[in-house]
C-alpha cells in the first residue's frame, strides 16, 4: 500500500529515495513531493484516501533538494494548491537548482550512503513557482495551522513544520534520519549550524516526528531529540 498510516490524519507516500507526507484534516495538504517522476505515485495515495487531486489545497516544501523539490512543478500543475518554501530556498527552486555544495557527516555509513544515493544525480529540478515565502515562526495557514520552524544546517533555506495535533506532529525533514536509529542526515552543508538546530528542536513540544528518510518516531519524539542532542548552556 503507497499510504502508510502514522497518526490520525496524517500519512507518509514512498516517493523515491524520500518519503512524503499527506494530512488528510478537512482539506489536504502535502509535505515535501519527492524525486522527479513522484507525483503520480502522491496523488494515487490521495486517490486512495477518497480525495481528489483537486482537493489538494497546500504542499509545503522543507527543502529544495530533488528528493524533496523534485515533484513541485507537477504537483502544481495537477492541484492548483498554494505553495511554502523558505526563501533562501525557493529561489533555487524557482531557477530550476537544487544543491549547495554537501559534505558528508561524519563515519563510513553517510559517505556510504552519500555515494549511493546522490552519485550522477542532476542538480536540476523543473522550476516551479513559489507562491508564499516562509519564515521561521511564521504560522501557515493549512491543516488548520501549522507553525513553520527554521532549520538550516542540512539546507541553508530548510524548514520544519510543527502541526499541534496528537501532541504535536513535527516534520523534521533532513533535519536528522531515522533509519537505523535517531541520527544526523547524511550530509550537511554546515554540520555544526545543524547540530544547533536540533538541540533547539529537542526544547519544543512534539510527541510524533516524520522524518525525510526512515521510519516516524512516534511518542516521546522531543525528548528522543533532547537526549541525542542536548541544548547547550
């Protein structure tokens, strides 16, 4: 099944190398739309939900990488929804560009996993045109309202979005993985402004976070966050 349940409301869709998100509250809204070539694949998850693409009345986007950015233009096209990025980001996307230069975190397994993942990929996307630029503690008008957290490290223009529902649903973006437990993402255009982004993230209130790659870590997720990297004095 393309859908995959997390909390009422709220499901994550397999779209390439990344997941993406649909919150199904009144009317939908889309988190992040994967890899180029994604959009059929989110918008049969939608079907499957008994909703119409056209129903489809927000996508916010955390970041401008391709796995993340690489579906806007369609998505857009087939929904007529508004759209969110962070400005540093969308106007890479709105030119059609997708990376900053990355290094890799540290250890085997993120270089491992960088050159799997990320060798020959394009630095392209389709351009799509941003229609709302988002910052930091801005509140976003879908779901019912979502709170937009600036989260650079990972992605100069990166966003999370706090939706304060079922003790509060942070999507955390690439801001760290949960694949083989809680950890840093695989890269990082500036590791130590990321570290600083997820000790801040560990002092906010959420019980669920979704992340762009690995499984949801659903109860107790600030304070799995406060653990793995305690706020500094």
């Amino acid at each position: 099944m393309a859908l995959r349940p997390i909390v009422p409301c709220v499901y994550a869709v397999r779209a390439g190398v990344a997941n993406a998100f649909v919150i199904d509250d009144e009317e939908l809204t889309l988190v992040d739309t994967g890899v180029p070539g994604s959009a059929d694949r989110i918008l049969n998850a939608v079907r499957a939900l008994g909703r119409r693409p056209e129903e489809v009345r927000h996508i916010l986007v955390t970041h401008c990488h391709r796995d993340h950015a690489g579906s806007l233009a369609a998505l857009q096209r087939a929904t007529g929804a508004a759209t969110y990025m962070h400005p540093l980001d969308a106007g890479m996307v709105e030119r059609g560009r997708s990376m900053r230069p990355v290094h890799s975190a540290p250890g085997l397994v993120p270089r491992v996993a960088r050159a799997l993942l990320m060798r020959g990929q394009p630095p392209e996307v389709e351009p799509a045109r941003i229609r709302n630029e988002v910052l930091g503690g801005d509140e976003i008008p879908a779901a019912g309202g979502m709170l937009a957290i600036h989260a650079p490290g990972h992605c100069a223009g990166q966003l999370a979005f706090l939706w304060p529902h079922h003790g509060g649903v942070l999507f955390a973006a690439d801001t760290a993985a949960h694949v083989f437990g809680l950890g840093l993402s695989i890269v990082y255009e500036n590791q130590e402004e990321g570290e600083r982004t997820l000790a801040r993230l560990g002092t906010m209130d959420f019980d669920v976070a979704c992340f762009g790659h690995g499984r949801p870590l659903v109860g107790g997720a600030s304070a799995a966050f406060a653990k793995r990297w305690p706020a500094r004095g």
